[in-house]
C-alpha cells in the first residue's frame, strides 16, 4: 500500500496501550500510529489501561461485580471500526495487561474489524515474539490483523527527550501502521470488496522493523 497514498479514510480508530509505566515507550508508539490514522482524517482514541480500574479475568460468566470500567473499555472498543494494539515485549510475549484486558473482552469488540500492530522491547531483537503472538489472538477473535506491523528495537535509546522518534525511517513506519489500519477499516466499512482486497494482496508480508 502506497505511503504517499493519503486520500481521506474517516473511521474511528483506537489504540491500547498495553503498558501502564509512566512515560511508557509503548504508549507513545501507539500514539505514534493512531497520528497515522489522524492523517486520513480518522477519529481516534487512545486509551491507556493505566487509567482503567479492571479485575482479573477468571472465566466467569458472572458479571455483576465488575467494576464499571470493564464495560467502558468495550464500549469503546465497539465503537471503533479499527483498533491498534501496543505491547512491550515481556520474555518472548505480549504484556500481561494487555493479555488481561483482551481476555476481558470478545468477538463483539473485534469481529469483522482491522487490527494493526506496534510493539517495543529494551533488546536489539526487536517484538517479534510478541506481536507474532498477538497476530494469533486477533485471528482468533475474528479480526482482520493488517501486513503492516512495527517494531522498535532498544526503544531506550530510540525516543527523545521530547518523546519522539529519532529515525524518521521507524517513524513512518510506526505512522504507517495507523494509516493501513484506517485504509482497510474504511474499505471494509464501505462495502468496497473488490478494492479492499486487491490492496491486501499487494500489501507487505509482515515488514516490522527488520531494515533500519
């Protein structure tokens, strides 16, 4: 899909940051992606979990004791016709946070819908591991998980002190992310089937972050 492609997609799009540190790496490259999305002239949200009270997921069918936060993360991620995913690599997977909350959630939120990925880890390898794992959970959701992922290698030292990028290669490639993500998530949502998956086709294998 072509990066100077920036025809207007007006969808609502949300990220989740998968990190509650303060001045989390993470939630600034999700924010770096949905930016992306803005470009397209796309709503969107970024929700952060530190600032949601959740409980553990248990299986339960029982929902009577949930805080009612629970019910206003799905909300939130009902409304949106795309939803970008943020993950620190932890031990080869994706966060436990990130791990909690979607279990707190379902097809409802997901089904049918786009699902791009950005994820950062203090090594030289990059979050592969993770973000591979988190492309299983969104297929298994019934989401529609996008070519185009990011990575961000020994994010330590790749941020400045104002929050940004420093290569504007990884950069574009994080924006680029939220703009494929609010593509397809309009191409879908408009009925243009045709279309819609000529661009799939034609987009990238799984690029991430390899070529720096």
């Amino acid at each position: 899909m072509n990066t100077t492609d920036k025809e207007d997609h007006p969808c609502k799009i949300v990220g989740i940051s998968g990190s509650i540190r303060s001045g989390s790496y993470t939630t600034l490259a999700v924010a770096l992606a949905l930016k992306g999305a803005e470009e397209l002239k796309c709503d969107t949200k970024l929700i952060n979990l530190r600032d949601y009270q959740l409980v553990f997921c248990d299986g339960k069918d029982d929902e009577s004791q949930f805080p009612k936060d629970v019910f206003r993360l799905r909300d939130e991620v009902k409304q949106a016709q795309g939803i970008i995913l943020g993950t620190p690599e932890y031990h080869g997977g994706y966060s436990g946070v990130l791990k909690n909350a979607l279990d707190l959630m379902g097809f409802e939120e997901f089904e049918g819908k786009m699902l791009g990925l950005v994820g950062v880890s203090g090594g030289a390898m990059g979050a592969f591991g993770a973000m591979n794992s988190l492309r299983e959970v969104g297929r298994a959701l019934h989401a529609w998980v996008v070519p185009e992922q990011a990575s961000i290698p020994q994010a330590w030292q790749e941020f400045d002190e104002a929050g940004k990028l420093k290569d504007p290669k990884l950069d574009e490639r994080v924006r680029q992310v939220g703009r494929q993500v609010a593509r397809f998530a309009y191409l879908h949502g408009s009925g243009k089937t045709n279309e819609f998956l000529q661009k799939w086709e034609k987009s990238l294998e799984n690029p991430g972050g390899e070529e720096r």
